[in-house]
C-alpha cells in the first residue's frame, strides 16, 4: 500500500522504515531539506540500532522527500508524526499537526485516512475534523494510532509491538488500518481497536505509569538508604511478583528523555480543564524533580559545600543508554549546577554530544587526573571499568546515578561509593 508519513522525527522515521522493511511504499515528507536529503544517502539524523540497515535495504521502496503533493497523491493512508511539545502554561502544542492539516487539506484524496501517530490530547481528532469541516469540502477519516517504542530498542519495537492501539469507530478505517498492520503478522489479540479517545488515553495512561513506576521505586530507595535496607534486593523482591513484573523498577537519577516528562506533565494538565487532579502523576513528576536535585546535594554535600575546583569524570550524557538523545537528560542538570559551582568537568558519551562542557573521547580520558567519578547513563561500556582504573581517582569517591556498580563490593578497595538505594558497608 502506498502511505506517506509526515514529519520525520524519531517516530516518524522508526514508523515509516519499518513499513517499508514489511514491504509498503512508503513516500516520508519533512519541513527539514537537509535532513532528507541526508536520509536519501542513508545518513541517519539520530543514533538508533538497526535503521542504517533497513534504509539501505529498502531504497527502492522508501522515498523522501519536501514535495507532499506528491506524496500524498493516490495515497490511501497518512501518517501524522509531528512533536506535540509541551507549552510554557503546560498545555499540549498542536501547532505543528494543524499545519500539516493545511497541506492535507489541500492536496490528500478525498477519504484518505489521517492517522495520528503523534501523542495529542483526548479529544484532539474532533477538533481536526471540525478544522478539515471549516476549511474544505473534503472529508477524511481520522484515526488515532499512538506509537509505544523506545528509543534505543524503536525498530524492535515498531516491527515486533506487545500490542497495536486503532482509534477508530469508522469500519473502513479499520478496514485500512487492518490492511497496513497486517504484514507484520501480529496475533490476533494483539491488535486492539477502540473509540479514538481511549486510544489517546492509553498512550498518556501508559506513559504516566511507567514513569509512576519509577518514582516508586526511586522513593523506595531513597527510604532504603536511611533504612540500610537494600534496593537490589526489593527489586528482585517485586520482580518475581508476576503482577508487579520486572520491568521499569530501576531506581536511578530519574526518568528524562522526551515522553516521561512531557506526557506526564501534559495528561495533569489535561485532566485541570476537566476540574480533575492527578495526584499519583503529578507525585510522579515532583519526585522526578526532587531525585536528580537529591543525587547533586549528595555530590556537594560530601565535599562539604566546597566544589571549586573539582574535577569531576562525567559518564553518560544521554538520558538513556543507545541513544544520542540528551533531552530531559539528568546528565545536564548535573553538568550545570556541578560548573555554576566552579567545578570542572570532563564527560563522556559513546554516542550523545553537549556543548556546553568539555567532553573526551573515551573512558580513560574521563578519568584521567580527575577527583571523582559520576555515573548518569548506564551504558553497557561504563560497566567494564576496572577496580584499578577507579583506584585512580584523587579521590577515590564514586556516584554511580545508574547502580551499575551497585554489587561489586567497591568500598572493599579503598573506594567510597555511593549509589541509589544501598549504603554501602
Ligand atoms: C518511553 C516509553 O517507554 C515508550 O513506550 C513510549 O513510546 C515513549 O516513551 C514515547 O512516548 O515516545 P523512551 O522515552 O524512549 O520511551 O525511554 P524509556 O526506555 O521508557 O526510558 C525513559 C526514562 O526512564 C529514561 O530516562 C530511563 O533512564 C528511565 N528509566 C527507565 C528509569 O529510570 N528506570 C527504569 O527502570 C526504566
């Protein structure tokens, strides 16, 4: 089927190979020239596993480019993927999807389906249907198909889903929605079709409890730290709990990234218009907020206030493991309170870029002449480091934000580790 996706974002991008790696025409239109001129030579404007190959792979099936009359000439389905970020007053911003409604208006087939793939508030796809009644003799169906991958894992993710969420009560639009998911041969009850503003629900409800998820866990450490109980312990406690699971109870320096923090904060302010307070969520936020800021006055309070001066190895930038996303990234907040406070720092990252510090090429460089050692991503690289090369620190002391070191015993050698949920003895 040919479908075009508008806006060539990370789930735009994840969206539109995957549909052509199962075998659709896929035609991918962006503001951004340059950007797509890049993606025409296979150079990905983002890290992310996988997608080097499959544009590769899929050239003669998978086009990009400025020109959206002619991506959308003959299409039966296109995909809306633009941001929705979240405004100053914490509203949702649906201004870059209502331009793109414009431009359907003006050059999509009457009956095409638009599917919102971008996460937008519930009851978003009236509103679009009452501009498109405005402003043409047109009619679309609008579908809602909010997307579920992560970065880092998003082919995986989009090409093998846990499920597929249809917005939609129009018969022919899931008709048409059935037709694109269909290649990927997903179980039957994988697939779940529901009116559309469940469907925008879901993915704010999702978001929102894993992040619920994570500030438990955090504040449960930070109650293990003054209790000397031990997080490790309570997660493996909760893990084999088959109604708790074992995903997303890492306790760490918080949740970042561009989701957790801009979906919570968007589904609070979603349910204000309604006169409804979300006390979990918004408990989820401010203990999001309060953990990085606990983990720095860690860092200052063990130097008695007194940072000047310090050399600090930074590891991590991004806000997650394989992936060069530094939005939301707890590593920032570091970074800008460590150096207002005179500190010099030194990071590292195999893969994201920050301008505003000194960053080194490699590990050994990070912590090369420095006082101490901080952990804010847990790549799988950090974790080899040596007992010998920690040695080397001025002096000796470790923050390890991510526990990656939290069960090698580190304070046996001469070092003072600190981490999440467990003193060390
Ligand atoms: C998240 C959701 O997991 C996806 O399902 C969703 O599609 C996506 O948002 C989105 O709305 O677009 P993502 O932000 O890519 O995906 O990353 P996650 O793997 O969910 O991690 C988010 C943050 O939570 C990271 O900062 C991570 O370090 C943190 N985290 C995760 C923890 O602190 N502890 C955990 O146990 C798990």
């Amino acid at each position: 089927m040919k479908i075009c996706v508008i806006g060539i974002g990370y789930v735009g991008l994840s969206a539109a190979l995957c549909f052509a790696k199962v075998g659709h025409e896929v035609f991918c239109v962006d503001k951004d020239e340059n950007k797509l001129n890049k993606l025409k030579s296979s150079i990905l404007p983002i890290y992310e596993p996988k997608m080097e190959e499959i544009i590769k792979n899929n050239s003669s099936h998978l086009f990009f480019t400025t020109d959206i009359k002619k991506a959308l000439s003959e299409t039966k389905a296109c995909f809306i993927a633009v941001g929705t970020p979240t405004k100053e007053n914490g509203e949702v911003d649906t201004f870059a999807t209502f331009e793109v409604m414009d431009e359907i208006i003006k050059y999509a087939p009457n009956e095409t389906v638009i599917v919102n793939k971008s996460t937008v508030p519930i009851g978003f796809n009236e509103k679009l249907r009452q501009y498109v009644a405005k402003n043409s003799s047109k009619n679309f169906e609008i579908v809602s198909n909010p997307e579920f991958l992560k970065q880092g894992s998003a082919i995986d993710d989009f090409l093998y889903p846990e499920r597929v969420i249809i917005g939609t009560n129009s018969k022919k639009a899931q008709e048409i929605m059935l037709e694109i998911y269909k290649p990927f041969n997903l179980d039957e009850d994988k697939i779940l079709i529901m009116d559309e503003n469940s469907a925008q629900m879901v993915k704010y409800a999702a978001n929102s409890f894993l992040a619920l998820k994570i500030s438990f866990m955090n504040e449960i450490a930070n109650l293990c730290e003054k209790t000397n109980a031990n997080i490790e312990d309570i997660k493996r406690g909760l893990a084999l709990d088959s109604r708790i699971g074992d995903k997303f109870l890492n306790a760490g320096i918080g949740y970042g990234g561009s989701c957790f923090p801009k979906d919570t904060k968007a589904i609070v302010n979603i349910a204000k218009n309604y006169k409804t307070d979300l006390k979990t969520i918004q408990s989820a936020i401010e203990v999001n907020e309060n953990q990085i800021e606990k983990f720095i006055q860690k860092i200052i309070d063990f130097y008695n206030g007194n940072i000047k001066n310090k050399t600090f190895a930074l590891l991590g930038i991004a806000f997650k493991p394989n992936t060069n996303d530094t939005r939301e990234a707890p590593s920032i907040k570091i970074i800008q309170k460590l150096s207002s406070l005179g500190a010099k720092i030194k990071a590292y990252d195999p893969k994201a870029q920050y301008s505003n510090v000194e960053q080194v090429e490699n590990i050994e460089n990070a912590l090369l002449g420095a006082d101490c050692l901080i952990i804010a991503t847990e790549w799988e690289e950090f974790k080899n480091i040596s007992i010998e090369q920690l040695q080397k620190l001025n002096d000796k002391v470790i923050f390890d934000g991510r526990n990656i070191f939290i069960n090698r015993n580190l304070n046996k050698y001469g070092l003072k580790y600190f981490c999440i949920g467990k003193n060390e003895q």
